[in-house]
C-alpha cells in the first residue's frame, strides 16, 4: 500500500450515498411511495454502512502503515516529545490506578498500573 494511494471504492461510496439521496428526494416529491423507499432504502444504506466500515479499516491500515515503527529506546528518545506521546496513547487502553488506602497518603507511583494494548 503506497503512501498517497486514495481508497479504490471511494467512487461506489459517493454512488450509494447519491442513490439514497436521490430515492429520498423522490419520495419527498411524491415521484415515488414511502413504500417503495422503505423497500429500496435498506440495501443501499447497508451497501453504504459497509463500504463506510471498509474505507475506515483502509484508512487506519494506511495510517498505521505510514507511522514508523520504534524497536529501540534510542529511536523513541530521538523522536520528538508530541510524536513520543502519540506513540504511548495508542499504546495504551487504560491507567488504573489503585487505592492508597485512608489518612493523607504521599504520592506512590507503584499504584499505577497501566494497561497495554
């Protein structure tokens, strides 16, 4: 998958949505029934909720593609501070932290536990 290549269904995508546009449209205008739009109206919007999930995945699959990857601590040191966070958000799905217990606790970084993905 190269770089700048766009998503190859994008054309059958702006097709569905125009279609569904334009059997709502017709019904809006008594052109055809709302019967005949509840009929020909869920196989499109299905077509296009697939075709929506599909340009999602090609999207993150470029995405993911195009972040360099880190193998070394000395390649995530010499990346940049914005790009290092980034990096450690998506890495992770949760912190959790655990009770310290009553009274005026000081702060205990080993009750953080994060949660890796």
């Amino acid at each position: 998958m190269r770089e700048g290549e766009p998503w190859p269904n994008a054309s059958e995508l702006a097709e569905v949505e125009a279609d569904i546009a334009a059997l709502t449209q017709a019904a809006k205008a008594k052109e055809i029934t709302v019967s005949t739009l509840l009929q020909l109206l869920p196989d499109l919007e299905r077509r296009r909720d697939e075709l929506k999930l599909e340009r999602g995945r090609f999207s993150k699959a470029r995405h993911q593609a195009a972040s360099p990857s880190v193998d070394t601590l000395e390649d995530f040191l010499a990346l940049p501070l914005e790009r290092q966070q980034a990096l450690i958000l998506h890495s992770l799905s949760a912190i959790l932290i655990h009770p310290a217990g009553r009274g005026v606790r000081k702060f205990d970084p080993s009750l953080i536990e994060p949660v890796w993905r």
